[in-house]
C-alpha cells in the first residue's frame, strides 16, 4: 500500500486561530510553552545521556508530541489523576513529577521512584497523583476507569485521564476498558494519539475503520478530533471533555493526530518512515508554531524566551547533577518490595 494513503486526511480535525488565542490569559499561554520547552530540554538530555551510555534500559522519546501531553494534562486539577504512557513526559512535568525523579530512574538510582527496577519512563508517584505507565499496551485503560470509578463511588469531582497509542487502540484491553467506562459513565478521558506508527507499522494496516475516533459510538460515548500538535486545541478539545466528565455525562475518546518524531525508541532509526513525512511533520513542530502565534501575538519577544531558555537550561543541568549524586541501586535488593510480604 502506498504510503500517501493517509487515512486521517479530513479536515475534521480541531485547530485554533488567533482569535481563540486572544480568549486565552497571556500568563496561562506562555505556561504551555514553557512546559513544552522543558518538556523538549529534559527529552533531549535523556536521549543524549542513552547516547553516551548513562542509562541502564531503553530511552522513549516524546519529542513532536510534547503539546499534545502539556495541552491535556492543563486542562486538569491537580487532584485529578493520570496514567501517563511513554510519550507523556510532558504530562508527568505538567502535573509536578520533579525532573530528578524522572533522571533518577531512567539512571537506575537507589532512591528513584523504581529504586533501579525501571530503567526508563515506567513509575508513578501516588503523591503527584500520576499512576505508573503500563507496558502491556493498553492495560492501563481498564485500570484508569477502575480510578474513574472510585471517584464515582466516594463522589469525588475528580477525573481520570490516560492516552493510548493508535497501535495500542487495538489490543483487547482498549475496548473493554471503554466500554465499561461508557456502561458506568464514568468520568474518563481517554486520548488516542495518532502518531502515525506502532514501531514500524504505519496506520493504514492497523484499521480499516476511517479513523480512530468513530470507535467511541460502538461505546456509545462521545468522541472529538483535534490537531494534536496545536497544544490551545488540545487543551480546549481536553476541557471539554474534562467538564462533561465532571458534570456526570461520561467518558470521551479524543483523537489527536501527530506524529513520532523519533523511532520507536532511540535505538531505531525509523527508516522505515518516509524522510518527507518528517519534514512535512518537522513544520508544525508544536513548540515552534506555538512560538511563531505567541510572537504573532506580542506575548512572546526574544527576551521572554531567552529568559525562558536560560531557566530550563539550568533546571536541567542542576537536576541531572543531582540525579547523577545518588547512589545507584544495589542489585542485592533487585527483588525487594517486587511482591507483598
Ligand atoms: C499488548 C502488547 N503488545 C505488544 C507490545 C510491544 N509494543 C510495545 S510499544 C509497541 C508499539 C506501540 O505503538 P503505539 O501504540 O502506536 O504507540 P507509539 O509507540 O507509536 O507512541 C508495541 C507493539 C506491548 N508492549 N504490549
């Protein structure tokens, strides 16, 4: 099949203008950018340090896909819980996973929040009220609406997020998930990013439905599309969702489309993936186009955004050195807290 069949080529997919801009608080804009900036820098530093030979496992990157974790996971409370997958480093820093935490266990530290037993982007942290990716695509779904449902059964105003790939939108675990989630009308959000690969298989052999998001009304729940590399759509498209979850209507699927700017993890190439779709996708960058608007809009000028960048430089290097002065694990407690006692 040749690979300009892209399915996705509808213009059904939201996106922003300037006019949704201006709606927006100026102080709350330059927040996304910046959390898309230090969501870039700490990506990058980790795919340089597996370069090098720092790190104990694998190394997922998110980068293109950085507005599209920052926009949703804005558009939540603090108490309201995520179930992050490896794509979402920007969901964990939106939602205040310190970046030491995020470096101490990528470097298998003794005192990470996986004490050396995930050597990548796989824990959670009960006190930032983020649950652990889990590795078995799409696992998580059901787990997130069993949160979803506890907050309904100790009527708590809280809601439940996580996101999916669009391979792991086709694992058993996915449709059962959701459509217990939708039976229960549970207040879940469940966004499927359309990244354009599960590792080397491009979307036209992974459905033959028109897209993704049509599957939300087997489930009877209400679905939307959005331009995942707009990060205002996403979070617009993600409240919206987030308030008809709050006010009892149930869960939404948001597809939102982008695209893996890496391979699947940094020791593959990717090239399988078409050199022009890297540079058609290269051009909405989600951190550059945001930048280009907020200039457009005189929110951001070269000085705000140095300023920006010298800051997250130096978060960066001062919580890698930090991460880098813990003692790594000891490989005689491998098993400890591995099993209840
Ligand atoms: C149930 C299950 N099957 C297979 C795998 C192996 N696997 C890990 S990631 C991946 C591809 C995931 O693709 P996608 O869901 O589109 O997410 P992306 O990596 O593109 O962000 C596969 C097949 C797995 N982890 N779990």
């Amino acid at each position: 099949m040749p690979r300009t069949s892209r399915k996705s080529s509808e213009a059904s997919f939201r996106s922003t203008t300037e006019a949704d801009l201006k709606r927006h608080d100026a102080g709350f804009l330059l927040g996304l950018y910046r959390d898309m900036v230090r969501t870039r820098a700490l990506d990058t530093r980790i795919e340089a340090l597996y370069k090098q030979g720092k790190l104990v496992a694998g190394c997922y990157s998110s980068r293109g896909q950085e507005g599209l974790s920052v926009g949703s996971t804005a558009a939540l409370r603090k108490d309201d819980v995520i179930g992050p997958m490896i794509r979402n480093l920007g969901s964990m820093l939106r939602h205040g996973i310190p970046m030491t935490m995020v470096l101490r266990n990528y470097l298998g530290r003794a005192n990470g929040p996986t004490k050396g037993r995930d050597g990548s982007s796989h824990f959670g942290s009960l006190e930032h009220n983020v649950i652990a990716p889990i590795s078995m695509l799409a696992s998580l779904i059901p787990v997130m609406s069993g949160v979803a449902l506890s907050f309904l059964m100790r009527k708590e105003d809280r809601v439940a997020l996580t996101w999916i790939g669009d391979g792991g939108s086709n694992v058993g675990d996915f449709h059962e998930g959701l459509n217990f989630a939708g039976v229960l009308k549970l207040p879940f959000v469940l966004i499927l990013e359309n990244n354009q690969y599960a590792y080397s298989t491009p979307i036209e052999y992974q459905t033959a439905a028109k897209d993704f998001a049509c599957r939300a009304e087997g489930y009877g729940i209400a679905s939307s599309k959005v331009e995942g590399n707009d990060t205002l759509a996403v979070y617009e498209v993600t409240k919206e969702a987030v308030e008809r979850a709050r006010g009892g209507a149930g869960p939404t699927l948001i597809e939102a489309r982008t695209m893996r700017m890496r391979g699947h993890a940094i020791h593959d190439d990717a090239k399988y993936v078409p050199q022009e779709m890297f540079d058609e996708w290269e051009k909405k960058d989600p951190i550059a186009t945001f930048a280009e608007r907020l200039r457009k809009a005189k929110i951001l000028d070269d000085k705000i955004a140095k300023r920006i960048d010298d800051e997250v430089k130096a978060e960066v290097e001062e919580q890698t050195e930090d991460a880098f002065a813990q003692p790594p694990a000891d490989p005689a407690h491998e098993i400890d807290e591995v099993y209840a006692p």
